[in-house]
C-alpha cells in the first residue's frame, strides 16, 4: 500500500460518516455518535497526515505552497467542527453548519485526491511513498 491509498482508504470513511451525519436529525443519541466518530475521525486523520504526508513535502519547492494550504483547510474544518459543538444539535443552525462542514470537507479531499497526489507523486519516490503509507497507518491505528 502506498501513502495515496492509505489517505484515500480514510477519505472513503469521512464521506460516509458525512452523508450519514446530514441525515440525522435533532438532538439523538444517532446524531450524537455519528458527529462523535467524524469528529475523531477527521482529527487523527488531519494529524496523520499533516505529520506522515505534508510534512516530508513542505520542504519541496513544487508542494510547500499545497501542503500549507491543506494545513490551512485543516484548521478550517477544525474551527466547523468547533461551531458545531457549540450549537445545540436540535437547532436548524446545526444541521446547516454540518452542512458547510460536509462541503469543506468534501472540497477539501477532492482537491487532495485531483490535484495533489498527483504532484506529490512527482516528489516522492515509490520507497517513500510506501514508507509514508506504513507510517501513516501505524499513527491511525494507535490514536483512533
């Protein structure tokens, strides 16, 4: 497995947690543990992939610009998830941001998997890019 699979395989998880999350509704137990597990979910993986991906590309001179702007969608997607647990989950403003937070994020990783893991492929060589990938999975496994 190589660095871009192993990312992907965790990009296929926050989809579906997403999806799952808009349709809830109200203050449940459901919605509750739907946000409970996407919020984990999207901190660890944004730990391990700010340590175990953008971290060795920043120092390139074609990736540094993308790997701080995928930082910076980082902490955007973190200051969403803030907002959300200050709003009540029976409050229509709730579902709204999880909205914005389902397009952000969706952004987010499609701009990941079009455009930047096809630059960062010219960056890293195959031994790196399964080296990152061992790394990357090792961090998930151990912090989710």
């Amino acid at each position: 497995m190589n660095i871009f699979e192993a990312i992907r395989k965790d990009h296929d998880i926050q989809r579906d947690l997403l999806e799952k999350l808009i349709k809830t509704s109200g203050d449940t137990k459901q919605r509750d543990e739907i946000f409970q597990s996407l919020k984990k979910e999207l901190q660890v993986h944004a730990d391990a992939e700010e340590r175990h991906y953008y971290k060795p590309l920043i120092d390139s001179d074609m990736m540094q610009d993308k790997a701080r702007h995928g930082i910076a969608e980082h902490h955007e997607i973190d200051e969403l998830i803030e907002k959300l647990e200050e709003t009540d989950y029976d409050s229509s403003a709730w579902l709204k941001t999880a909205k914005d937070l389902k397009h952000k994020v969706e952004h987010h990783l499609e701009d990941e998997e079009q455009k930047f893991f096809q630059l960062s492929g010219k960056v890293l060589n195959e031994s790196q890019k399964t080296s990152l990938a061992t790394d990357y999975n090792s961090y998930m496994s151990s912090h989710r």
